[in-house]
C-alpha cells in the first residue's frame, strides 16, 4: 500500500504498483522533455526516443490501471516530443485536446523565439468535462522567471498552470497523482486546493527540495 499526502523518491514504475487499481482521479504528467540532447550535452537525433518507449509504454499501463474510469490527464509536452508520445498515450487513453502553453513572453530559439509548449489533456476510458464550457484551449500563463527566488528546478512549472489542470478537473478531497515530481508544484497545489496527493521523483536532490518546499509551505486559497 501507499500512503497519501506524500511524495517518494523513486522510479515511478516501481512506485505506482503500490497505488491500488482505479483509485486516482487526476494525472498531472511533466516528464523530462526528451528533446534530443544525451546525457553528454550533445544533440541527440529524433529515433533516440524509441530507446524511451518501452519505458513509456509499461508506464501508461500503469497509468490506466490507477486511474479512475473517467478521470482526466494532463500531459505537459513541446513540439518536438509531442509526435513521439502521442501515439503511445493514445493506445491506452483518450486524447480530447492538444492545449498550448502560451508563456505570453519569449524564450531562447534560434529562428522564431519559443513561446509555447504543448499540454495532451484527456480522458480514461470516457467521461464528461467537470470545466465550463467557455474554457479554451490556449492557455496564456507566464512562465517562472530564472533570475526569481521561486525558482527550485529548470522545468519548475508555474502554480497557476498546475493549478488550473487541478481546478478544472478535479473535486475537493480528490487524488492527484503527479508522477515526475520536480520541485512539488503538484504538491503545494493539491494542498491549497484542498485536493490529496500522491508523487514520485527519482532525483534525491530535487526530492529534498520539493521536500522543503512542502514543509515549509503557507496553505493559500488559489
Ligand atoms: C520536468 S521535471 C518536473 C517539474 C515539476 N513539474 C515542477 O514544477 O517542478 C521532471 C522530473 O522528473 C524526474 N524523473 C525523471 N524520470 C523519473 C522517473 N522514472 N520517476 C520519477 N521521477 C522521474 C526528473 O528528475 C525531474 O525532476
């Protein structure tokens, strides 16, 4: 078994076999972008993600498993893995919407500067939407500044982002299950928000820091 209210600094495949069948009611999903880059900082080449896929696949069996029939995911992504993961999301879920990350400023890029990232947003199995209907499928959020004091982790996402996947699809006294941790953004969210939670992140350093930032969280309402 598994206890809630807890993040564990573990492999996530290893972690989820202890979550119990159909016991999840949102997937917050923000893995390593995998954009072609080796581990020795040299740029990788589109086909090193089907090194990755066996891992992928294993891990939406899982996904599938835990979560409730109905309940909804949000997979953050960007353009150049997006054609890689979606097939393989679809064969075990629902795909409703590609969502756009608008940052509403520019990032580095070499020709048109990056602006967006992308967000796979669905359903296990089918379900109807709990947001209202006036929702669109651009979202215009500011990223974290590098240069902020909030800034825990290179991919740290902001918590107006994780928060409105949390808002928009799921209840009070709801289960998240985020399973790429990071700083715990899904974390201090869920606990603001009224929502229990459950997290996995495989880097002890990025475990203590999420760590420390729960403890020394101040509960707010968003
Ligand atoms: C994109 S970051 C998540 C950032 C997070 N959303 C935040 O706001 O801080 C992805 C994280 O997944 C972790 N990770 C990579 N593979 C993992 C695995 N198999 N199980 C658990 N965590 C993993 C990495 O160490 C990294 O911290």
């Amino acid at each position: 078994m598994i206890e809630l209210n807890k993040i564990y600094n573990e492999d996530c495949l290893e972690g989820m076999k202890r979550i119990p069948d159909g016991s999840v009611d949102l997937l917050i999903k923000d893995p390593p972008y995998c954009i072609g880059t080796t581990s020795n900082g040299k740029k990788g080449s589109w086909s090193d993600n089907n090194l990755i896929r066996p891992f992928f696949d294993i891990y939406f069996q899982e996904i599938k498993r835990v979560l409730k029939y109905g309940a909804e995911f949000y997979i953050n992504t960007d353009w150049r893995t997006y054609p890689f993961l979606y097939p393989i999301v679809e064969k075990h879920l629902n795909v409703k919407n590609l969502i756009v990350w608008d940052y509403e400023w520019i990032k580095a890029g070499s020709h048109y500067r990056f602006s967006h990232e992308f967000i796979i947003y669905g359903v296990n199995g089918d379900g109807k939407r709990r947001f209202s209907a006036s929702e669109r499928d651009v979202w215009r959020i500011r990223p974290i500044n590098f240069t902020s004091k909030e800034k825990l982790h290179n991919a740290q996402k902001p918590v107006e982002l994780i928060g409105k996947m949390i808002k928009n699809s799921s209840k009070e006294g709801d289960l998240i299950l985020d399973t790429f941790m990071g700083s715990g953004t899904t974390a201090v969210c869920s606990i603001d928000l009224q929502r229990k939670y459950i997290g996995f992140e495989i880097d002890e350093k990025y475990y203590n820091i999420a760590l420390n930032r729960i403890s020394e969280h101040q509960p707010k309402l968003l």
